[in-house]
C-alpha cells in the first residue's frame, strides 16, 4: 500500500492516529464512518504493509530533567561508520541521528540535562571527527505527524 493508493478513510485514520495513537477504535470508526472491526482491519493492513511502523509517547524532557537540546553536527570519515553506527546507537542522550550530504556527514539531536554533559560527549564524539553544536534556546515547532490528507 502506497500514499497514492490510500484512500481517504485510510488518510483520515492516519491522522487521527498521528493526533493521538490513544484513540479508541470506537472513536475513529464514529469519525470515519465505518464499523470498529473495519477500522481495526484497516489499521492493522496500514501496519502489515509498513505505513505504521509503531507508537510511542510524547514526553517533556524538561520533565525529567533534560534541559539542554542540541543538534551535532560530525564529520565522520566512511571507513568509521562502521564503528561509529553502534557507539551512537548505544548513546541513550542521541534522541536521532541522521547521515547527511554537506560538510559534516552526519547530524544528531541530543537531550542532556547540562551543559556539562554536552561538553563531555562532544569530547567523546570528537574521535570520529570534528563537530559543530547548535544548542537549541527554543522551538517553535515541535516534532510532528506527517501530512496525510
């Protein structure tokens, strides 16, 4: 199943996933306008073919502590990625990291609760390249779902 070939029903049931992944199947079906197993079977195929991929939570990091956001820029040489893909995955502050075209190659968002926490991982992160960090003072647009409809 491809977005070209979703319907709208399927388009509607996206977002409201998106909105809140916590709605009951009974309140998307009143929304749609078809029975709750058939929004159930809808779900479940948009699942089966990859669309959905999962459901998580939305947390306040400065909730639990985290109030230092940044994004890393790192240059990192293709011979070490190899090292580099686990040692990032295992870093529970990387919140997402991305391989990118410029001049760095790769970019991270991370969550710390200081300064100098930051400090100490760009220091770690500097044995695959060199970096550059952008602290993040505010957000004006926080993550959200994809455009569907």
């Amino acid at each position: 199943m491809k977005k070209d070939i979703l319907d709208k029903i399927d388009q509607t049931i996206l977002k409201i996933l998106q909105e809140n992944a916590k709605t009951p199947l009974k309140e998307i079906a009143n929304q749609v306008y078809l029975s709750t197993p058939a929004v159930s079977a809808r779900i479940e195929k948009m699942e089966k073919e990859g669309i959905i991929t999962g459901y998580q939570a939305q947390i306040n990091p400065e909730a639990l502590g985290y109030y230092i956001k940044a994004f890393i820029n790192l240059e990192v040489a293709p011979e070490d990625k190899k090292e580099f893909y686990p040692y990032v995955k295992a870093c529970p502050n990387v919140i997402e990291c991305n391989c990118v075209t410029g001049d760095y190659s790769m970019i991270l968002e991370v969550l710390f609760r200081s300064t100098v926490e930051l400090d100490q991982f760009i220091g770690e992160l500097q044995r695959f390249g060199r970096t550059k960090t952008l602290i993040v003072f505010s957000t004006s647009v926080e993550h959200r779902g994809i455009h569907v409809l």
